[in-house]
C-alpha cells in the first residue's frame, strides 16, 4: 500500500477542489440570469412577497414532469386584474420558465403547468398588475432525478 | 405518437359570469436542446414556444413557453363567460407551425 508524500497530497486536494468548483460555477451563471430577468420584469419597483401563491412539490421525484401551479388574488375586474406573470428557474440551463399574460376574461388569475427542473433550485413566480405594481412568490424544490436531458 | 394532437377539457356550458377551468394538452417531444443523440452530438432545439386563447376574438389568457416546459404541454386555466361563444386555442413552435383547436360554449338558461 503505497502512502502518499504531503506534496503528493497537497496536490490531489487541489485537483478535487477545482473539479469541484465547475458545477457550482455553471449554477452561479443561471442565478445571474434569474436575477436579470426579476429585475428587468419588475422594471423599478420592488416586488412585494405577498398575493402570490406558487406551488410546487418540495421534492421533485422526476425533473421531467414537475407539476406547477400558480395563482394571484386579484379581483380581476377592468380596474384591477394582473397583466403578467413570469416563471424563473435559477438552476436551469435557460431561468426563463415561462411568461404568462392574464385579461379580465380570465376570470381568475391562475394557471397550471409542468415543468422540467435540471436539479435542485428556486423558483419564482412575478405578478404584474395593470397600475404597475409587482408581487412575487419563491419556493425551492429538491430534485432527485434532473430533468434536462443529459 | 401523433404530433400536435391537442386535447381541451372545459364544460359544455356555463351560467352567464360563471369562471370555468380550461384544461389543455398537446403532444409534442418539446426537445430542449440540451440532449444529445447516440453520436453526442446536440438535438437541435424544437418546442412549442407559444399558447393562446381566445373567446369570440378576444385574448383570455397567453403563455410564453421555454425549454422549461414539459413534453406533451399541459397548460390549465381559466375563462370567465359572459356570453355564449366559441374558444379558439393556438399553440405555435420554434418553426412557425401553428396547431388550432375550437370548443364551443352555450349559456345555461
């Protein structure tokens, strides 16, 4: 059994560690983005954590098919309804998830989807409303199995 | 599998103002782009990147898809009916190939 000399050692810890580094490197590029697409959608204003409800499970079994739902309490009337909605993944290849517009027709601002998570991350849902103001909802989901493909 | 069949739930009739759910689902592989075939080399990226609804020509409720969405798109929603009319759905992907489908709907007396 061969022992290892310290710079031997020395050498193999830092051969680990930046092995390590790239994977947390390509999550942080998307959390950028995520933060981008937030910014730009609420276009000044600070989004309000409330009126906004997302759910999602809080473990994933199949990053396939993660099931979505979204809703927003608004009375949805010509004088107060939500104009958009957007979905953000921040550790998927793409953060941009989907982006959902409402009219008074909708009757009530909520919609299902599913979805694909590549791996465990946060999700955020933004609601924008017809005078401008924006509400947001975030949840974190555990992924067992990615979804993208690879 | 069949591409582009899609497949609506709502109901056949509503009180006047009456919120109804919609349910939808279209068949399609939603290649993301990220996967790669037998040789590694990338699947070129094709989904449905667009979803619309309309009652009588009036918007009701649109989505903008990314390579997020699932195979097989299940978009669920919801449509308050003030008349009797038709739904218009419309689903468009990456190469402008565009999917329709209608459901009618009566007022209850």
């Amino acid at each position: 059994m061969q022992t290892f000399t310290r710079r031997q050692s020395l050498a193999l810890a830092a051969a680990l560690a930046a092995g390590a580094a790239l994977p947390r490197a390509a999550l942080a590029d998307t959390k950028a983005e995520a933060a981008e697409l937030i910014k730009r959608f609420a276009d000044g204003k600070e989004p309000m954590k409330s009126t906004v409800t997302l759910d999602l499970p809080e473990i994933a079994e199949n990053g396939n098919t993660v099931p979505l739902s979204v809703k927003v309490a608004s009375p949805m009337t010509a004088q107060s309804y939500v104009t958009d909605l957007l979905i953000v993944a921040d550790g998927n290849p793409n953060a941009k998830t989907a982006a959902l517009k409402f009219s008074p027709l909708s009757g009530k601002a909520e919609a299902s989807l599913r979805i694909r998570l590549a791996q465990t991350q946060t999700v955020t849902a933004l609601a924008k409303m017809n005078d401008g103001s924006v509400y947001m909802d975030q949840k974190v989901v555990k992924v067992t199995i990615g979804g993208c493909g690879g | 599998m069949a591409e582009n069949k899609p497949r609506i739930k709502l109901p056949k009739e509503a009180g006047k103002g009456e919120i109804v759910q919609i349910k939808t689902l279209i068949t399609h592989p939603m290649e993301s782009g990220q996967r790669k075939d037998a040789d590694g080399k990338p699947i070129p990226r094709k989904i449905i990147n667009r979803f619309v609804c309309e009652f009588n020509g009036k918007p009701v409720f649109e989505a903008d898809l990314e390579t997020a969405i699932s195979a097989n798109p299940y978009i669920e929603f919801f449509a308050k009916v003030e008349d009797e009319g038709t739904f218009t759905f419309t689903w468009v992907d990456d190469d402008n190939v565009v999917t329709t489908a209608q459901e009618h709907i009566a007022l209850k007396a």
